[in-house]
C-alpha cells in the first residue's frame, strides 16, 4: 500500500491580512495572550534568600536525587472542559475548551513550587472522558499525577473533576496537554513556564511562542480515519499552521458552508531595540515537524526541552511535537529597528502531512508599527524547507551544561518499528511486533503497584519490565519497509519519542541502523522528546532513578493512536512499597468505572489511542 505523502496547497491569498474580521472572543475565546507577553523573572509567594525563591541552588536537571527549593508555595489553578465553537484562523471549528479559550491558560510556578490543578469535564453534552498531562516533569512518587488515562489513572468522567497535585520539578518552557486518544487536536492544549536559574541572561521574556499544525475536523473523524481500513482510511493533512493559535486561512478553500473569514489576523510581537528576547518555542502541534525561523534575525538556543545547553547560534530550530527550544534574539539597532519582521513557522513539506505548511506571526519595533499592524517586508533566509532534514539539529552542537556522561548500559533492547495493516487491514504501529493498547478501567499502575506480573504480561499492554536494571539503552529502529510485502506501507515518518518521567540521554540518532558510536560519549543530549528519523534509527538511555511504568510513545497523535506505544516497568520492587497509589486511582477510577458501566465505549483505537462511538 502507499500514500501519497503530502500535498501542498500554498496560501493563494496576496499578503496575509491583519484585519479584524472576527472579535478575540469569536477567535479565542475568553483568552488574552498578551498576557503572556513580559513575563517576570519569578513570582511573588515565597521568602526571598539572595533575591531568588531558590537562593543559590543551582539547577542540575536530571541528577538524581536533585534537591528542590522549598518554597511553602502552591499555585492553584481551576480547568473547566467544555465542547465549543471558535475560528482561531477564521474557519469555525467545534473545539474542546479550557476555560472557554484556546489556546489554554498560561500555567506558571517558581521551580520547586507545588502545583495543584483541578480539571473539571463538563462534556456531558458530548460524552467524553478526558486527562490532562504536564509533559516533560519526573512526577517522582506522583505518576498518578502525570494524567495517561489506561496509565496512571482513570479518565475523568463526565461531569466528575480531578485534582492534579504535583512538584514543578523543571526550570524552563512546556506545555500541557490532553492525553486521551487525540483530544489535544480540538484544542486541549497550553503553555507551562517554571521560573528558576537560568544560564544565559536576557531582558525581556516573551514567553510562549506555540506552534500548531491545525486541522478543521474534529479528532474524532481524523482518528476514525487513520485507523480506518479499505476505503475508511484515510490519512489526516493539516489544513493550517499556528503561531500562538493564530494564522489567516484562506476561505475560497472551503466548499462545505462552514463560516469562514479569512482575516481572522496572525499573532504579534513587541521587540525593543538593542534588547536581548527571550522566547519559549514550543510545539504543541498534533503530528507535523516544524522548522521555525525569524528573518533576518539570529537565534541563540539556550536550552532543549528542560536542559540548558551550551549556547549556540542558528538560523533555525526544527522542533517535533512535544519539542521545545529556548532561544534569545537580539534586537537590532539603527534603522534596521525600524523595520518589522515575520517569524515564520513552516511545516516540513517532507515530514508532516499538510496542505498549508507556512504559519506567520509579526515582529514589530516601533510601537506606532505594532498598533498600526504593519505589514512586514521581511525576507526569509537562504533554507529551503525541501532540503531541511527530519531530524532535530546535530547532536555535537547540542551539548548540557551540566554535564553527566553516558554510563554503561546493564540493559540494552533494540526495538524495531513498523508501520502495518492488521489482518483487517486496519494500519497498525509495530514495536517489535506488538502494537500497544490501554484500557481505560485499567491503569496499568494499579499492576505494577500490586506486582500483578501476571496482568502486565498481557501482550496488549506492552510493558518492558526493567526489573532492577540501573541504566536503560532504548535503541529504535525506524524500518525501511519492503515493498514486496502488500501489508507494509511503503513510507515511513519522523517520530518525535517522548519518555515520561525522565529526560534521557540521546547518544545517537541518524539514517540507517546504527553503528554503535556514541555522540559526546563524555555528555551526550538530554532532553524528554527526541526524534527518530525516517529509515533510521534513534538511541535513548536512562537511568532507572523514576519507579513508575512510564509510557514510552511517539508523539504524532495518529502514531499513538495507531499503537505506537509502551511502557517502561522500572523498579517495581520499590514501586509496590510507594504509598497512595491506589488511593489517587481511585480518585478517577470510582467515577470512571460506574460512567463507563452505563455507556458504551467502544475503543477501536489504542486507547490513547481510543475511539467510542456515541450511543
Ligand atoms: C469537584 O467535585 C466535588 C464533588 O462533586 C465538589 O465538591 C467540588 O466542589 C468540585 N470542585 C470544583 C473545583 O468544581
Ligand atoms: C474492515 O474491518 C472489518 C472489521 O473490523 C472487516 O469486517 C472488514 O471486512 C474490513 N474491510 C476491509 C475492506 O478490509
Ligand atoms: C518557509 O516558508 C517560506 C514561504 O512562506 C519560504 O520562503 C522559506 O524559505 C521557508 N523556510 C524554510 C526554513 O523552509
Ligand atoms: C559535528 O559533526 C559533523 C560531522 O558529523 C561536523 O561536520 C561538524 O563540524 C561537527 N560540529 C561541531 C560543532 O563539532
Ligand atoms: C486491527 O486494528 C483495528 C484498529 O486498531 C482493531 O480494531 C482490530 O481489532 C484489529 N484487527 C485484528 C485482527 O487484530
Ligand atoms: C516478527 O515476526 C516475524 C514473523 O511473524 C519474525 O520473523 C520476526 O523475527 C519478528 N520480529 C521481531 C523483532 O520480533
Ligand atoms: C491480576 O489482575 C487480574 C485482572 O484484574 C486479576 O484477575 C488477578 O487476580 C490479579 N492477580 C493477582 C495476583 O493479583
Ligand atoms: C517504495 O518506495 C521506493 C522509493 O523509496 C520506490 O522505489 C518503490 O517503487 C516503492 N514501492 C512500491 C511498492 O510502491
Ligand atoms: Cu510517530
């Protein structure tokens, strides 16, 4: 079988307009995203010492054992989920809400700061479950606060809430997201920030710059579409690419009816002159590879995911979903600040399937420009997206400041990925030829809690016991199919891997198998999301400092739907002496259990990866 791997269909608009065709609440909701803009150093609540809420502690993410600064302070924060209709590009979407804004409220906390977030579901109207993960943390002795339904909890059910309690255990830039099956493409998405020491100073902190590739059907249809078979497949194109939720879209595309303008207006900037910008890119897309530039501008990336690096200068950031770069921008002087400038997001047209790759938002100096909306004359750099490869920037550039060389691995496990039809023709994801798969009203935590080796054995849940091994070597394979086999498709994608609950070390990624070199043996990258490149291969390594089983999965919401997807066992003897497990499950599963006794779920995806149909 093959798919065409992708159409682009480029804005035939002239200049993207700015206008106000559609007021901030038609578009966003009850959201105000200038606030993100100015963000402080740190927040007020705790007893300064030295002037910082963490004193002198340095920040060494990932050492075990990392003391936290005990701050006293927890920032609450209250999650309503509503079904909802906005046009963030202009084209009316039916939308999952947090707050009734999208895209989500700006999470904040002081590193060390507890966090307490309750997540109430009123989708009683359309009667979905949901769970809310807070990507990138350790969650250490709180997984059942990481929010994987199937996992580390139960759904929360409708019209039920749930109190994530959890440390903010990072310094830097993330997003939250829903994990149940592939909610977060109708919106269930937003920034985190965790204040703390930083290595590079700045002076002024743009905050969340979050890109989205953006698709107009509700997940549902897409999902039912990538796990269809015959002639149900069908493979999810994005229709758009948004810059902090924004982007015009070209309504003369639309044939269906569904309201439209096409000058819903992109995001903007304010830089000042001579200034050094802090921005927070993130991508909190659904399956595209983002390369993201500013032009005429330089970037410095200060950090990857939650790991401070050495600084160093690009042109452009390639991002996989899940991936977060921190980069300072200078501003410039002269009369070059009298200019504006587009920053530019575009979908890989190799690595992403998109029939709009090209997301855009403006940078203004002068004020005058800014209120005005001046159109940006800008010129993009010499990259050219077809020639940009599908793999995160090379590994000898991206080096941690706190440096932690690769130890030995006592375990090491090769696992080869396949993209296949069922025997009902249903695309599936193979992990060493086994799809993963959850059940709702049965996180695998409780298992692993109680030492049920018996039920964790259970193929479809796809659990790598580790046992009491110290140091993990994840090598993945990304297998070039064979196009004599009729089951296997003749195309294989970027996979940006994300592990919960740790940042690992990546030692190797490139194209073919690999040869066993590690990359900067004496400190290799860290970070939560890697990406594993098309016909390649993707070398991950951790150290088992986290009990917990903790989902390992690609972070292409079709991917894990399609059961690109397992779970890391570790330390279950000290796993089953952690206290509270079961009582935080049954939190979620209580409600979970009796809702689900009286509506039908009907999970023809991995759960994650889940599908129901309405009754
Ligand atoms: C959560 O649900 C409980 C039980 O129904 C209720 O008492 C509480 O007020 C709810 N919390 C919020 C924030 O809605
Ligand atoms: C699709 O799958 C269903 C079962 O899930 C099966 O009955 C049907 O024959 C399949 N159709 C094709 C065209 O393979
Ligand atoms: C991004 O897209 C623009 C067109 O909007 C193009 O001119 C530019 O070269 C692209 N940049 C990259 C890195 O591909
Ligand atoms: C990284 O390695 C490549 C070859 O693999 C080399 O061309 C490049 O100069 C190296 N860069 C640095 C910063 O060492
Ligand atoms: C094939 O995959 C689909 C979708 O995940 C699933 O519903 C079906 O049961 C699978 N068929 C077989 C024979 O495993
Ligand atoms: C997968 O199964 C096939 C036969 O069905 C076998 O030849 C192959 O070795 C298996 N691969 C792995 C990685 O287990
Ligand atoms: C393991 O879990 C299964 C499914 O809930 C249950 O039937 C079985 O009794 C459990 N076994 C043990 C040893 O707890
Ligand atoms: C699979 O792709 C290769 C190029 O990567 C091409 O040469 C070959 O003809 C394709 N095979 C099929 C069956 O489509
Ligand atoms: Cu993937």
């Amino acid at each position: 079988m093959t798919v065409t791997p992708f159409i682009v269909k480029l804005l035939t608009g002239a200049l993207p307009l700015f206008g106000s065709g559609l007021s901030n609440k038609q578009t966003h909701g009850n959201l105000d995203s200038s606030s993100w803009q100015n963000l402080p150093k740190f927040l007020p609540g705790s007893p300064l010492i030295h002037g910082y809420p963490w004193g002198l502690l340095q920040y060494k993410p990932d050492i075990v054992n990392e003391p936290l600064p005990n701050t006293g302070v927890t920032r609450r924060y209250n999650f309503e989920i509503t079904p909802g209709k906005l046009s963030p590009d202009g084209y009316e979407k039916e939308m999952l809400l947090i707050n009734g804004q999208y895209p989500g409220p700006l999470i904040e906390a002081n590193w060390g700061d507890w966090i307490e977030i309750t997540v109430t579901n009123s989708l009683e109207s359309i009667n979905e479950g949901t769970a809310m993960h807070w990507h990138g943390l350790r969650q250490y002795q709180t997984q059942f606060a990481d929010g994987v339904p199937g996992v580390g909890q139960c759904p929360i059910a409708p019209g039920s809430n749930h109190t994530y309690r959890f440390r903010a255990d990072h310094v830097g830039s993330s997003w939250y997201h829903s994990h149940y099956s592939a909610q977060l493409s109708s919106g269930l998405v937003g920034p985190m920030v965790f204040y703390g020491p930083r290595s590079v100073p700045y002076d002024i902190d743009l905050g969340p710059v979050l890109l989205s590739d953006w698709f107009h059907p509700y997940y549902e249809t897409l999902v039912a579409g990538i796990v269809g078979n015959g002639t149900n497949f069908k493979p999810a194109f994005s229709n758009n690419n948004l810059i902090n939720g924004k982007m015009n879209y070209d309504c003369s595309l639309v044939r269906d009816g569904t309201p439209c303008v096409s000058n819903a207006g992109v995001s903007k900037f304010q830089f000042k002159r001579g200034k050094d910008h802090l921005l927070r890119v993130v991508n909190t897309g659904s399956a595209g590879l983002q390369f993201f530039t500013i032009d005429e501008h330089e970037m410095t990336v200060i950090s990857n995911d939650y790991i401070p690096i050495k600084p160093y200068k690009t042109n452009s950031l390639t991002l996989g979903v899940g991936q977060r770069s921190d980069v300072i921008v200078h501003g410039k002087t002269g009369v070059d600040a009298n200019r504006a400038y587009w920053m530019r997001s575009n979908l890989s047209v190799n690595c992403a399937l998109t029939m709009q790759p090209h997301g855009l938002a403006a940078i203004y100096y002068d004020e005058e420009d800014f209120a005005a909306n001046k159109i940006p004359k800008s010129k993009p750099g010499p990259l050219i997206n077809a020639k940009m490869p599908c793999q995160n920037a090379p590994l000898n550039t991206t080096i941690p400041i706190t440096r932690i060389p690769a130890p030995p691995a006592d375990k090491v496990v090769t696992i080869q990925v396949l993209d296949h039809l069922n025997a009902t023709g249903h695309p599936e994801y193979l992990l060493n030829n086994q799809t993963g798969r959850v059940n709702y009203n049965k996180p695998l935590l409780r298992f692993a809690k109680q030492a049920n080796f018996t039920e964790l054995s259970n193929p479809e849940w796809n659990v790598l016991n580790t046992g009491d091994s110290k140091v993990v070597r994840l090598v993945w394979e990304n297998r070039k199919v064979d196009p004599s086999d009729p089951n296997f498709f003749n195309l294989t994608f970027a996979h940006p891997m994300h592990l919960h609950g740790h940042d690992y070390q990546v030692l190797s990624f490139g194209p073919g198998e690999w040869d066993g070199t590690i990359i900067n043996g004496a400190n290799p990258m860290r970070r939560d999301t890697a990406i594993l490149p098309p016909n390649g291969h993707l070398v991950m390594q951790f150290t088992t400092d986290n009990p917990g089983i903790w989902p390992v999965h690609c972070h292409v919401a079709w991917h894990v739907s399609a059961g690109f997807l397992m779970e890391i066992l570790e330390r279950p003897q000290e796993l089953a002496k952690q206290r509270n497990v079961e009582k935080a499950l049954s939190e979620t599963c209580v409600a979970w259990d009796r809702w689900s006794n009286q509506n039908v779920v009907d999970q023809i995806d991995s759960g994650l990866r889940r599908f129901m149909e309405r009754p």
